[in-house]
C-alpha cells in the first residue's frame, strides 16, 4: 500500500459567496462573503457546544441529550464566516448588536438569505443538503 497517498496536507478553502444583493461596491456590484471550510476537528468543538441534558419527566436522576440543530448551525455559520468580519466592535456598534449571531442576522434579515447561507455553508463543508437535513434531525 502506497502510504504516501494518505500523506496530504488539508488547506483551508476559501469560497466566496454573494449572501445579500443589498451589499455593494462603488460601482453597484454584490460585495461576495467570504466563506472558509473547517476541520472535522472544529465541527466536533462546535457539535459539542450544542448539547443539553434535558431531566427525563418522572426520572429524577435520568437525562437524555438533546442536540440544538439552531445553535450548531449559528456556530458553523460564525466559525466560517470571514468576511465581512462578524466581531468587529465597529459593525457591531453600528447595528446595535452584541454579538456575532446577531449582527449576522442583522446583516440577512430575509430567511431565504440566512438560510440560503447556511446551505452554502453546509455545502462547502461537504454536506449534500439532504444529508445536512438528516445530521440536523439527529
């Protein structure tokens, strides 16, 4: 077995993306998004943030884990997101935000836009949105 095959070094992928025709440039034009992928070691850091014990009704002592689709998705979106940069103070100030989940829902206040990115985001990642769909549900 030639070893060397497995022996790749991952770059981080950047993707440009027009997330709202709302953003333009002097000349009128769509100023695109720019978008990177993460590792599978970043998806699992931001899996894990997404889990809550829930008490089981009746059960004193018993939980189950509930995964909050919502939240992952916020946190993919923040993590990926490069520009335009979501933890600059000055955005923040400017569209009385505190926080990087709300100035980007600032930014796309249309659901078709938000989620129109969070399928890009998916994508890029290497979700087919079927998947992604499933992995949310789980």
């Amino acid at each position: 077995m030639n070893l060397e095959a497995f022996m790749i070094e991952e770059k981080e992928e950047i993707v440009e993306y027009i997330a709202s025709k709302k953003f333009k440039d002097k000349e009128g034009k769509p100023i695109p998004w720019k978008l990177r992928t993460i590792t599978a070691k970043e998806n699992d850091e931001l899996r894990k943030q997404c889990y809550k014990q829930i008490q089981i009704p009746g059960k004193k002592s018993q939980y189950r884990q509930d995964f909050d689709s919502s939240k992952y998705l916020e946190l993919l979106a923040i993590k990926c997101i490069v520009e335009p940069n979501l933890k600059s103070v000055e955005l923040q100030d400017y569209y009385h935000v505190m926080s990087e989940v709300d100035l980007l829902k600032e930014h796309l206040l249309k659901p078709a836009e938000y989620d129109s990115l969070i399928t890009k985001l998916q994508e890029i990642n290497g979700y087919d949105l079927e998947e992604a769909v499933e992995e949310a549900k789980n």
